[in-house]
C-alpha cells in the first residue's frame, strides 16, 4: 500500500514544482511580451503542466480509493493540484498521515 503514497508524493512534489513555474515564470513572461519579445520558448510549461495534472488527478483517485477516503477528502486531493503550494501541502498531510 504504499507504493499508492509514494506515487502520490512524487507526482504531488512534481505537480507543485510546475504550477510554481506556470503562475510564476510562463504567466508574467507571456503577459510582459512587449518587455521579453519571443516568449513563446516558455510554451512547453503548461503543456508539461497539463498533462502531469492528469497524472496527478488519477493518483489522488487511487490513493483515495485505496485508503477509502471521502469524496470531499479525494476533491480536496485533486483540487490542491490547481494552486501552487497546495499540492506540496497536501503531499505533507498524507505523508505524515500513512507513514
């Protein structure tokens, strides 16, 4: 049980990391065009950022399901992915909470 965690926690701390990068590297660097003027080099951010959400989604799902959590636990889990340090707080909590 848990290998669940620690998938958890790796896609949690990487998740957290590139939603860092997208709020505070892509997001000013795609509105400050007219100071950076090719800002497009900054474009595979949210399409890495993307597609580990997904990842991250279905792991919170299994970890859910495996330690039989509520769905307003497994809704909290998923939504911690959205803002930037929520999803390494949320990896802090089940960490500490299955070890």
């Amino acid at each position: 049980m848990k290998s669940a965690v620690t998938r958890f926690r790796i896609m949690a701390i990487i998740c957290g990391v590139m939603s860092l990068l997208l709020w505070f590297v892509y997001m000013p660097g795609k509105y400050a065009s007219n100071l950076v003027e090719d800002h497009k080099i900054l474009i595979f951010i949210p399409i890495v950022h993307g597609y580990l959400y997904m990842i991250y989604i279905l792991t919170a799902l299994q970890l859910s399901v495996q330690k039989r959590k509520s769905i307003f636990e497994m809704a909290w889990l998923i939504l911690a992915g959205t803002l930037p340090v929520a999803s390494l707080l949320a990896e802090r909590k089940v960490v500490k909470q299955y070890s």
